[in-house]
C-alpha cells in the first residue's frame, strides 16, 4: 500500500515538471503546443462524405464555356469543331480504353464516392475505378524537378472559410483537357469547392501558359445520390470503335 502511494505521489509532483521541461533531461513540451500549419488546423467547412453524381444545365461531357486558346491551339480545336460539324464523331483517347485522369476525368458522366477525413480527402471515380488523393495535412507540393507527373497529377487542398481549395500540379500529358484541346506540363489547375442547397459546386480554373490566353474558368455541379459505385472497366473487346489520328472515331 505504501508503495502505491509512493507511486501516485512521486507522478503527482513529477508530471508538472516534466511537462514544463524543468527535470534534467526532459525537454520542455512547447513544440507539441505549437500551431500546425494553417492548412491542418483550419476548421472543415463541410462534409464531402457521400455519393454524388455530376448535374450540369448544358451537360456534364466536356467544360463550358470555350477555352481561351493561343493561336496554334485554337487552330487544332476549330478543325476538331468543323469536323464534328459535318458529322464526324471525335472523342477523347477513353474511346482506346486509355486512363482519364486530371482533368477529363471531371467530365465523365458517372458517379463519384467522396471520403473526407482531416488529413486526406479521397474521391473515387466509377468510371474506370480511378482513385484521386487530395492531401489536407499541409503539406506543399513537391519541387517542380522532384514531381513524377501521373494521371491524376499531385492535389494539395486546405479551407479558406467556407470553400475548400483544391491545388494540383504534375498532370500526364497524354490523356487531352477534352478532345481538341490539349495540355503541356505547365498545367496547373485550383479547384473551389462550395455547398449550395442543392448539392455542391466546383470551380475549376486551369492555366497553361502554353495552351491558354488566359486561366480557363469552368465549373461541374455535383447533388448527392443514393447509388451505389459499381465496377466499371473499359474493355477493348466491348469497345467496337478506334479512335484515329485526327481524333475521328471509327467502327473496327
């Protein structure tokens, strides 16, 4: 019993002390109080958590209005837009089963599944089971000559008051923004996410110093569903068309 005193009495007077880093050896525990990041300390504004579905007045396939261009730029989409004028089915490099990614992905007319925690939000696409990480704990992203460029490219997001900010870099080139329209690794694309009564928004401005005339501001709106994520592979056996150079589909 008097040990166990002892015990409870010698914690009593030490944890203080040790707290305040006054015991020799014990360093002191204002580190641990220090503020993180803002990034990681700021309050969510909202949940993603769910099941949503991508709902657009002028359609959810491709991004409205139409990209400011540089001169050689627009040339390729004018002749992809006279193309389909006179009948000519274009589709994105999907139409040869090749990965979306960033930013095409965004177009697809399947649904998404949102998972939201403090230090990471994670979207998975229907469409081709894609997966995209958005860090949230602070981090920055990675030096330009360090970033090894993937589909889904490298987001980092914190909040600023009531909308979540999506930051994300190191995009492959291989999969175009939408057909005629093609990016370098100069891509760089800010996302601003925000609820609204019927679902939530987001607004996405793309900038390509090689490509764009100026940022290219557009926008998806997304209302949570009921549905279930179904597995979905895009399959060269059920796709009964290819894609050619120009960007024309055509039946095998």
């Amino acid at each position: 019993m008097a040990d166990g005193f002892k015990y409870w009495l010698g914690a009593m007077i030490c944890a203080p002390l040790l707290s305040a880093g006054i015991l020799p050896g014990t360093p002191a525990l204002a580190q641990a109080a220090s503020p993180p990041t803002s990034a990681a300390t700021s309050k969510p504004a909202f949940d993603l958590t769910g099941t949503w579905w991508v709902t657009q007045p002028e359609g959810a396939a491709g991004f409205k209005p139409d990209p400011p261009l540089k001169p050689e730029a627009m040339k390729v989409w004018q002749e992809v837009n006279r193309r389909r004028a006179a009948g000519e089915n274009f589709r994105d490099k999907s139409g040869l089963c090749l990965p979306e990614g960033m930013p095409l992905i965004i177009t697809r007319v399947y649904p998404i599944e949102v998972h939201q925690s403090a230090k990471m939000i994670t979207i998975i696409y229907e469409y081709e089971n894609n997966v995209r990480w958005i860090y949230m704990d602070g981090r920055p992203h990675p030096k330009p000559e360090d970033i090894i460029p993937t589909y889904m490219g490298h987001s980092i997001g914190h909040w600023e008051g009531d909308t979540l900010v999506v930051d994300t870099v190191g995009m492959n080139t291989e999969p175009d923004i939408q057909p005629g329209v093609p990016h370098t690794d100069k891509l760089h694309i800010v996302e601003r996410m925000k609820l609204t009564p019927e679902g939530f928004v987001d607004q996405i401005t793309m900038d390509d110093p090689n490509i764009f005339e100026q940022p290219w501001v557009t926008q998806k709106r997304y209302k949570k569903s009921d549905a279930e994520l179904q597995e979905y592979h895009c399959l060269p056996e059920n796709n009964h068309f290819t894609v050619d150079a120009n960007g024309v589909l055509r039946p095998h």
